[in-house]
C-alpha cells in the first residue's frame, strides 16, 4: 500500500502546523487544538404583506466564526507563553490571515474571544494544564 504523500499542491505538510493566524503558528510546539468548529451565516431581509407571508430577498454573506478548542500541556506538548502572546495579538484590535496548514487562505480574522481554565493544579497554585477556547471572527 502506499503511503500518503508528503506534498499537497506543493505545500509540504507538516504535523507541527497545524494552522496560522498573521506570524503566530498553532502547533505542537506552541498551541495545538483539537478541536475547530467554524459557523457561517447567511443573510435574508423579510418584508411583511398583508394576507399573505412575509416576503424576503438574500441579502448576501453573514457572520463567520470560528472556535478552537484544546489543552495546552508543556510537558507533553505547546507553551503556556502562547496563550500571552495570543492576548497580545487580540489587544491590538488587528485583524489576521488565517491560513491553515495546507496553505489555503480562510480570510482575515480577529480574536474577540479567550477563556482559559486552568487544570491539574499543582503545589503553588501552578496549572500542569489549560483548557482553551479562542474565539475569532471574520473581518474580511
């Protein structure tokens, strides 16, 4: 049997990148998820009528979001550094490219949302884990 091949439309795959919004790469090595749940939205205008039912007309794209999910683990795999300089790229109020790991451009998005919850805490108060959620938009 033969194995899969390790360049797609000329882009090498790596497991290490999975995904990268601007500069900042989730991987292995700095926040991986396991988890990516996009929703996109479509828009109707509706016109009520009298005696009959309301007419409506596309009005084009709506919203499109995306969550990822994980758990960083320093000692198994991302860095807890990655969640600040996730904070970091969300306080500028900029707004990304979002390619993902085939090098398929999903439009330019922007962090609206992070909730973090530490897990496993050890002596000190220090997590051995924290499970995210990042909630990005789309401004394009």
């Amino acid at each position: 049997m033969a194995s899969l091949p390790s360049v797609i439309a000329g882009t090498t795959l790596s497991p290490a990148h999975l995904l990268s919004l601007g500069m900042f790469i989730f991987g292995m090595d700095t926040m991986a998820y396991s988890d990516l749940v996009r929703r996109t939205t479509w828009r109707h205008g509706s016109t009520e009528r009298f005696m009959a039912r309301p007419a409506s007309q596309f009005l084009g794209p709506g919203e499109d979001s995306i969550t990822l999910s994980g758990r960083l683990m320093p000692e198994v795999a991302g860095q807890f550094a990655a969640i600040e300089v996730i904070k970091a790229m969300a306080d500028t109020g900029e707004d990304y490219p979002l390619v993902d790991g085939l090098g398929r451009v999903l439009g330019h998005y922007r962090i609206v949302g992070l909730e973090e919850r530490q897990v496993a805490i050890m002596g000190g108060g220090l997590p051995r884990g924290v499970d995210f959620n990042l909630d990005l938009e789309r401004a394009d």
